[in-house]
C-alpha cells in the first residue's frame, strides 16, 4: 500500500506532466520549448542518476533540427493520446526510474541478492498460433499462471521496488480479460505486452487507451509471405489490422522481430522500416534467433556476416530513421552486458518456474512454493551475479550463445533442473548447439570490440563490480589479443588515457540514457 507522501507526491508529478504534455501536444506551441522543460521534470525526478552534460545532450537531442530525435519525440506527442502518454511517464518516470531504483538498490543490499528492475512473466503458455522456432512453444499449451498468481508476483515485486513488467507467453492476450483487470489494479505500474496482435481489437484498444499503463511489442518477421511462413496463413494482414487500430487509438507500440538467416535481408530492408514507420510503430525490438529445445532448428542462426551486418544495420536504423532499434545481442555494451538472472530482469514462466532470461529454460525455484525474493536468491541466480559480466567483449554478452560453457557450469554447480516440462533438456544439450556459434564469432566479435574504447559507465550492477585500471580492461579479452593488438596496446594506453582527460565526466552515447539503469 502506497503512503500518503507517495500518493501526493505521485499527484504533483501528474499534474506536472499532464500540464507539460498538453502544452506540447497544442497546435502551434513550441515543442521544442517543452520538451526541454519535460526534461529538467525528469531531471528534478533522477537528480545526479545522470550528469549535467548528459541532460544538456539530451536536450540538444529532442530540440536540435540537425537530430532525428526531435522530430521523433514531436512525432510521438502528436500521435500518441495524452492519457497514454501522461501515465506512461508517470510510471516509467516516476515509480520505476525515479522511487523504483533507489528501492531496487536498497532491495539488493538488503537480500544479498540481485533484483531486477523489470519481471518478464507468462500469463499463459496457451497461444492461437504455432511459429516456427518459438521457444514458447517448448512449454506446451497447457500451463497459466492465475490472476491471484499474477496479482501476488506484481505486488511482492512492488516491495522490491519493481514497477515494470513485460508479458510474454505464450499469447498474453488470450488473457486479455486478466491482463487488463492486472493494468487497472496496479495502475502505478507499467505493462509491456508482447503479443501476435492477433486478438487486438477495438474494445481493447479502447480500454487500454483508458488504462494508460500498457503497450505493445508486435511480432512481425517481414513482408506477408516472410511472416505468414512462419506464423501461418492471413496472421500479416491481422497485425496490420491491429497496427491501424492501436494507431487510431494513440497507443504506444512497435514491432517484435526474431532475426534469423533466412529473414534479415528483409526486417531490415528499407522497405521494411518505412512499412513499420507509416503503420505507426515507434521501436522495433530486434531478437537474435536462439536454438532453445531439444528441436531447435540450429539451421536458423544467422551466419557471421549477418551478426556483424545485424549490429551496423540496427545502429544505422536507430540513427536515421523514425523508429527506435534495439538488438538485444548486439547492443550488450549500452546496458553492460547481460541482464538476466535478477541483474536487470528475470522471467517467470507459465508453470510458476523462476527463470534467469526468457531464454534459459532452467531454475531452483517456482513460485508457487517460494516467495519472490527467496526466488531471486536460489543458487542459479547466485551464479548469474558472481559471474556477470561473462566476457569482457560486451559483443560476447550471453552465457548460452557466444559463451555455453559458462551456462554449462552454472546450471550444473547450481543443480538447477530443466523448466521445459514437455521435453526437458539438458544443459549440456542445450550448449552443445551453441558451441560452434560462440567459436566462429568470437574472432570477428574481438577485432570489432578493439577498434574503439569501450569507456567506462559511472553505475554498473555488478557484484563484482570494480573500476577499470588496465588500459585492456577496454578491450576484449586478453587473451583473445592478436601480436598486432598486443603492439597496439601501448598506443591504445595513451588514447584511452587522453579521452579520459578530455572526458572527466560520465559519457553519454546518445542511447544509454534510454536503457534501464538500476
Ligand atoms: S542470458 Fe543471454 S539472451 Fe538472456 S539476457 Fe543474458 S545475454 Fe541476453
């Protein structure tokens, strides 16, 4: 239960916000005006989370013509329903980032443990379609978590700190009656849907204009025969249909992509952004295919040229174009490697198995017989925080794909058991597939790493976090390092100390700031 000053002080943020956006959102007014004034509000909210010279970048971002991000930003005041948008910053701004992360870091100190910033969970493993490669789909169709289930995990994780949760499944909206009475009871928290948006209609839209706490990530893998491959006959034209209607509904959305050799050519055509672009979408998740399963078709990881293309292409679309881009794998280094197993988030499957990434089918500890925090210390999660960062080549982030023997230890020491019920796998099994991966990328993912300093953020969650004092702490892993690095070294020591001189304050690359910072 919220206090008395939070709740006043949660109403004078509102009033603050609404008065903000509604101005922007006036014809004629001058956005760029505002929005500087949006930020010295978000500003006042983080106090010294960021730097100075980070909130002068980011107002030069929103307001500058040269910057495709004021353009962005006031396209999004324009389209998006001031409901949506006032309690979409309340709560990411407010709870999560603001009361959130200090609660979060008190949360760690106290448990001893990692805590997240954000729960991924399934309501359901129950899904109208069947696509290939889901790992969804590896948890069978039968399992839900119960709205009291659901209800009990968002109001533990509220003690924690936690106030932002991403649904994933499974189809979520197979649920869509709980989801929405879990968005109006926790109204202080905010709810990312990933979804085939095949069930979104004009009631729901409708209520989740009225809610304000929600938005969507739709799965989308390319042009109608691309997509409907592999998720089946007329889904394209649903999710364009659903894409008219949560635009016509000024709610917040973009596009779900799992890349894979075959599909990259064409999610990341031009052809492609400008479709998701025109359709609304204001992000596009951008998802390395994993071969997760004991059927996982390991014919489907991109090949290395791709992986490097993937990595300059995503940055080229973030830079230039309307949308906002992320590819998990490849942009490791903006949230300091991987976040899974309570470091910034963690996922609770249909069956109640607390699991360390959506990806990991592996756990200690459901919570159906423990509660949140005791999951969030089981031996596998322990792991997770001994061992985070697993490489120092942020371009080598996950312990399963670019690193399985580190999983293959973890799992093994912590006796965590497979949570994939239908057809449990072993971790060995599981590495196995990955080991070749991890084996060919690792030179080219090295030679791209040491072409630039990597510097240093001013927070990084680690247990064992300590400042960098070896010039090769910025590079790749040494032992990776070809004689011509090693004789780079020495030249490398004085360009890394010279930016530092130049650079005596927290960088800021333009995108960090958008990424979870507790
Ligand atoms: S375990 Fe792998 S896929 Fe999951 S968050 Fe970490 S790096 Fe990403």
């Amino acid at each position: 239960m919220a206090s008395l000053g939070h709740l006043a002080e949660r109403k004078a943020f509102e009033i603050a916000i609404r008065q903000a956006v509604r101005y922007v959102k006036k014809d004629g007014a001058d956005k760029s005006q505002q929005m500087m004034k949006l930020v010295d509000l978000v500003k006042k909210l983080m106090g010294n989370t960021f730097t100075d010279e980070a909130y002068e970048k980011a107002k030069w971002l929103i307001t500058s013509p040269e910057s495709k991000w004021s353009r962005f930003f006031a396209k999004g005041f324009d389209e998006i329903n001031e409901n949506v948008l006032v309690i979409s910053l309340l709560n990411m701004g407010y709870e999560a980032f603001f009361r959130g992360t200090k609660e979060v870091r008190r949360s760690r100190e106290r448990l001893d443990c990692n805590v997240p910033w954000l729960i991924l969970l399934d309501p359901t493993s129950a899904c109208n379609l069947r696509c290939t490669g889901c790992w969804a789909a590896e948890y069978g169709h039968k399992l839900n978590l119960t709205y009291d289930e659901i209800d009990s995990i968002i109001t533990q994780a509220k003690e924690l700190g936690i106030h932002f949760f991403i649904y994933t499944g499974g189809e979520p909206l197979v649920r869509k009656k709980d989801v929405l009475a879990l968005a109006d009871k926790h109204n202080d928290c905010e709810f990312h849907i990933y979804t085939n948006g095949t069930l979104i209609d004009e009631p729901f839209c409708k209520e989740a204009q009225r809610l304000g706490n929600l938005s969507f990530g739709v799965s989308v893998e390319g042009f109608e025969e691309t997509n409907d491959g592999r998720r089946g006959e007329g889904v394209y034209e649903k999710v364009m249909n659903a894409f008219d209607l949560m635009k016509q509904y000024g709610l917040i959305f973009g596009a779900s992509c799992c890349y894979t050799k075959v599909n990259i050519p064409v999610i990341t055509s031009d052809e492609f952004v400008t479709m998701l672009e025109d359709k609304g979408c204001r992000y596009a998740w951008y998802f390395h295919y994993m071969p997760v399963g004991n059927d996982a078709d390991v014919s489907l990881l991109p090949t290395m040229e791709q992986r490097e293309y993937m990595l300059y292409r995503v940055r080229e679309i973030r830079k230039d174009r309307m949308l906002f881009t992320m590819d998990f794998q490849n942009d490791g280094e903006f949230v300091g490697g991987c976040i899974a197993g309570g470091r910034n988030y963690c996922h609770i499957n249909s069956n109640g198995d607390v699991e360390p990434c959506v990806f990991i089918h592996y756990s200690n500890m459901n919570i159906r017989e423990h509660s949140l925090a005791e999951c969030l210390q089981q031996p596998l999660f322990q792991e997770y925080r001994n061992r985070q960062p697993f490489n120092k080549n942020l371009l080598r982030p996950c312990p399963m794909l670019e690193n399985p023997q580190v999983l293959q230890e973890m799992v093994l020491r912590s006796g965590a058991h497979s949570t994939d019920l239908n057809s449990p796998e072993s971790v060995e099994h599981q590495c196995e597939k990955c080991y070749q991966y991890a084996r060919d990328w690792a030179p080219r993912a090295d030679r791209i790493w040491n072409q630039k300093v990597h510097p240093e953020k001013r927070y990084e969650n680690y247990k064992n976090w300590r400042p960098k004092t070896d010039p090769k702490d910025y590079y790749s892993n040494e032992d990776s390092l070809s004689p011509e690095d090693r004789e780079d070294d020495a030249k490398a020591a004085v360009l890394v100390e010279a930016w530092k001189a130049e650079h005596p304050a927290q960088p800021d690359n333009g995108i960090a700031s958008a990424t979870p910072l507790s």
